[in-house]
C-alpha cells in the first residue's frame, strides 16, 4: 500500500484532517483518544489535540501507531 492511500477516515498524519476536538479511534482495539481525557498512561494532559501528540505517541492499550489511528468526529 501506498503511503498516500488509506482507509476513509483514516488519520495517515494528515493534521488537515483535524480539528482541536477531534476524536480518534484505533483501528486496531477501538480506543478512542478523547482530547478532552488527553492520556494518562503517556501523560497528556486533558485539552491536548490529537495532532499535538508526540511523534512516539502510541495507543495506550495495544500499542498501535499514532498514523493508523481513525477521525471519528
């Protein structure tokens, strides 16, 4: 697969694609990054936007990456 082809709703670290409130989802366990929760497990405070996350940023539940995660709002 091509880096510039991606499932609908993929996030594929386009920031274009986001909005401050932005949920997204795990394609992988279906976690869901709430930027209003931000992410106890890698320390995020509340109020943090997904495309602010760090690059080494994974899911706190399966460890997927951050690129493979879904727009859900």
């Amino acid at each position: 697969m091509r880096d510039d082809q991606f499932f609908a709703g993929s996030y594929g670290g386009d920031n274009t694609k986001l909005q401050p409130n932005s949920k997204l989802e795990c394609k992988i366990c279906w976690y869901i990054y709430d930027p209003e929760q931000g992410d106890d497990y890698w320390q995020i405070e509340p109020g943090t936007p997904f495309s602010e996350l760090p690059e080494h940023w994974t899911c706190p539940n399966c460890d997927g990456k951050k690129n493979d995660f879904m727009v859900v709002e």
